[in-house]
C-alpha cells in the first residue's frame, strides 16, 4: 500500500526513544522530513543520527521540554525555520504515574497535566495554522487505555489521558473543515524503557527475573499474552497519518493486544 507520506514533514515529540522514535522511524521509512523533540540532548542526538543514517531523510532535533510554554515554542519555532511549518504532528510525549489521589499535591497535577494536555493545546495552537496555509494535515494523540480503563495505581495518569481523548475529539471538529485530521490512538502494553527498568528494579534480589516479571503482567492483562513492540504501534500510527485513512477523523483506536474489557 503506497501511504503517499513521500517528503511531508512530521513532529514527534518524545521523538528521541519508544514508541515516539518507533514512529518518527515509521515515518521516515515512508520519505517523511521529521522534527523529533526531547529533553535529554544526548539521546536525541543519537536517535536523530540513527533517523538519518537508516532513511535519508531530513531530521531535526529539538531540545525541548513540551510540558513548558517555551518548550513548545521552541519547537515550533525550530520547525518553521527548517522546514516552514509540518504537515503532521504526533503528540506522544509523556509518561506514567504513580500515588493516591488523597496524598498528590496540585503541584503534580498540574506537571502531568502540562505534559499531557497543556502540550498538545499549545502544539495545535502554533502548528494547525500553519497546517491550514498547506490546505491540510494530520494531528495524533499518544493517549492509553488508561484514558479508558484505568489503572489504580496511577490515577493523574488516567486523568489527563481521558482530557488528552476528549481534546483529540474536540480538536478533530475544530479541525476538519480545514482538512486537518486528529485522532487518537490509545496503546496498552508497549515495551518500552521504563517497563524494563521498573521490572529490573522490582525483581532485583529475589528469585523472579525481570522477563518473568514482564511476562506476568502480560498474562494478567493482555489476552494476547505478551506486549507490544513499539514498532507494532508505531504502524498504526503511520497508517492514520497516511491520505489513506481519510476517513478516520475524531476517532481513538486501541492497539492493546485485546486488553479493553469493554465495547466503545
Ligand atoms: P519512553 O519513556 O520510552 O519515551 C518517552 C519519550 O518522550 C522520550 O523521547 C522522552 O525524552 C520524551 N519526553 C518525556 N517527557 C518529555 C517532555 N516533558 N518534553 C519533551 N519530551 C519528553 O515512553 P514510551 O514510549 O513508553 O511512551 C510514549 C507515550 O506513549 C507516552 O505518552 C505514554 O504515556 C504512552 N503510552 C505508553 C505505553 C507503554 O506501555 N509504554 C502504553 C500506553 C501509552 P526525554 O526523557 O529526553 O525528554
């Protein structure tokens, strides 16, 4: 299937590891310029050099933290001088929680919601005109299933990501009539750095292996019974920004290895 990406321009955030380096991969395998964003110079480097060396295209990377105003203006700002605006934007940065809701100060609320809404509300702001002067584009959301169904032990998390849904959603109305796609994707369990390193820290010392960690968890979760790679979700990514799911538009699609117990 030709997705028709050949020399767009895409922004990841979070571009620089994980499912975000999986995507802007995915996307650069297709022909796609991208502008990958992180906050650790180093690492982005590195998967920037990698982004180039493997696919020839064009890469910019951005030392930027999203979850601050200069942080998206930054970036912004770096896209419009390399490349003059994007044609795509996937807002993927983020990462998990962990409190009660008795004991997480508003300071904490506050953090995530920044770096999961506050990011994307600002990204759209700066990016979507520019989107709207190129006749179009596509806006992704790197939610969760947490947006829908939750896990405990994380409640800021799930919030936000419920807030990032409804976002995609309210942005997608906004938005088609300039020929703007948005959508949501929600991933379950992706095998990405911090699941390695929790696993590691957890079963160091005792008689269980960190894969026999991971794998539990998988069991207890995912009727497919292992995680995901981020290159499994990566793809799904690559296809909703393709012309080719034109029709897909306000949508949250689930890549979760059967995980949702419910119907949506
Ligand atoms: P990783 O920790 O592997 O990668 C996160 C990326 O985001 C890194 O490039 C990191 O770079 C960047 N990042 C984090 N915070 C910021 C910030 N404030 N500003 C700019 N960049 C930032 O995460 P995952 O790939 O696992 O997760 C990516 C997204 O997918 C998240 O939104 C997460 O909630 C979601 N997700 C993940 C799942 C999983 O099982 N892994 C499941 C469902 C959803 P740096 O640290 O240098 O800033």
């Amino acid at each position: 299937m030709d997705l028709q990406l050949r020399d767009k321009v895409a922004v990841v955030t979070g571009g620089s590891a994980g499912i975000g380096l999986a995507v802007a991969a995915g996307l650069a395998a297709e022909g796609v310029h991208v502008a990958i964003c992180g906050r650790d110079p180093g690492r982005l480097a590195e998967a920037a050099d990698g982004l180039r060396a493997a696919h020839g295209v064009r890469v910019l990377p951005v030392e930027a933290d999203v979850a601050a105003a200069d942080g998206t203006d930054r970036l912004a700002a770096a896209v419009a001088a390399e490349f003059g605006g994007a044609d795509i934007l996937v807002n993927n940065a983020g990462t998990g929680s962990e409190e009660t809701i008795l004991a997480a100060p508003d300071e904490r609320w506050q953090a995530y919601w920044d770096l999961h809404v506050m990011a994307a509300v600002r990204l759209a702001r700066t990016l979507a005109p520019g989107m709207q002067a190129r006749g179009g584009g596509v806006i992704l959301h790197n939610a969760s299933i947490c947006a829908t169904q939750p896990l405990y032990y994380e409640p800021i998390y799930n919030v936000t990501k419920a807030a990032l849904v409804m976002f995609s959603k309210c942005l997608a109305a906004e938005l088609i009539g300039s020929n703007i796609r948005v959508n949501a994707v929600n991933p379950g369990l992706v095998m990405t750095g911090d699941w390695v390193k929790t696993a590691k820290a957890l079963t160091a010392g005792t008689d269980q292996t960190w894969e026999q960690y991971l794998q539990k968890i998988a069991d207890d979760n995912a009727p497919i019974g292992r995680f995901a790679t981020p290159e499994e979700v990566a793809d799904t990514f690559v296809f909703l920004c393709s012309p080719r799911a034109g029709y897909t538009v306000g949508s949250t699609v689930y890549v979760d290895g059967g995980w949702l117990r419910t119907t949506t």
